[in-house]
C-alpha cells in the first residue's frame, strides 16, 4: 500500500507543482501572473494577480507537500480548496463532465488529496521520517473541512456572483 501511496502523492503533487507554477512564473504553458491575474479579474476577483499568486503558491506548496507526504493534512487542504474555488468560480455551472468545463477533473483531484489524507501518506513519506503521526480520520476530516472552508471563503471575496465561463481549451488557464 505505501508503494501506491507513494505513486499517488508524487503524481498529484507534481501536477499541482505543474499548475503553480503555470501560474507563478508561465512555466508549462502557463500565462503567469499577469495572464492568470486577469483571468482571476474576469471572473470578479478583484487584484486579481494577487489571487493568482495566492493560487499558484497554495497549488505549488500544496502540491510539493503532497508529494513529499509531509504535513499531509494542510497539503490536502490546500488542494481541496484551490479546487472548490475552482468549482465554484468556474465549473460548476457546466455540469460535471471536463468536456463542457464542468467540475469533473476538479473533483477527482480534490477526492484524491482527501482521499490520501483519510489514509496517511503511507511509509515513504516525511510525515513518517520525522514521526508525525496524526489519526487518518482526524487527518482526513481536517484537509477535507479546511480546504471546503478555504474554498468557500475565497469564492466569497468574489465580486460577481454569477460563475464566469470556463476559459476556452485553446485558452484556458489551468485551474
């Protein structure tokens, strides 16, 4: 099971590490802050560079946290909540399937970080180095509440209620 934690973690970490940074600097194809930043403005954020920043780090930070599988509980919550504000600021009124914008591929990261939160990261991890040991429903319960709760109270800054189209597959900024 630690093998399949371990492969878990590194991947979705990783390809948070990926949206970060898109956001961040441009890097993988990504439109950084200023691209991002507008973006984020479109869809009623305002300053919205520094909510691409606030994003990009929580992905970033989140995501290398995962795949180190260390402080398992924050990193999971900070995936749960960049994809509720993604849910809820763009997909969720296109319906569940990625083929119309919908939330499909938010949730299924967002399941998967809860997911290894409610399990531990497993063997090879840092948590398990240094000894931090936290109970899986404790430790589940917490990423899946915080990053709910982040999520939300980040939607609520917004300044235009009605959810924004999800960008084009041309153009779209990864969420």
């Amino acid at each position: 099971m630690s093998i399949g934690l371990l492969l878990l973690r590194v991947i979705v970490g990783g390809l948070f590490v990926g949206h970060g940074t898109q956001k961040l600097f441009g890097w993988f194809g990504g439109h950084g802050l200023d691209g991002t930043g507008a973006w984020m403005e479109s869809l009623g954020f305002r300053r919205g560079r520094v909510w691409a920043a606030v994003g990009g780090l929580a992905e970033s930070l989140g995501g290398l946290l995962l795949a180190l599988g260390f402080l398992t509980p924050l990193a999971a919550a900070a995936i749960v909540g960049v994809m509720t504000t993604a849910t809820m600021a763009v997909h969720l009124r296109n319906g569940v399937w990625n083929t119309n914008g919908g939330y499909e591929l938010p949730l299924v990261y967002a399941a998967a970080a809860t997911a290894i939160a409610f399990m531990g990261p497993g063997a090879y991890s840092v948590d398990r180095l240094i000894g931090l040991s936290i109970e899986p429903v404790t430790s589940g319960l917490v990423a899946l509440v915080l990053g709910l709760v982040a999520g939300a109270l980040v939607n609520a800054v917004r300044t235009q209620p009605a959810m924004a189209e999800a960008p084009s597959v041309e153009g779209r900024v990864a969420a």
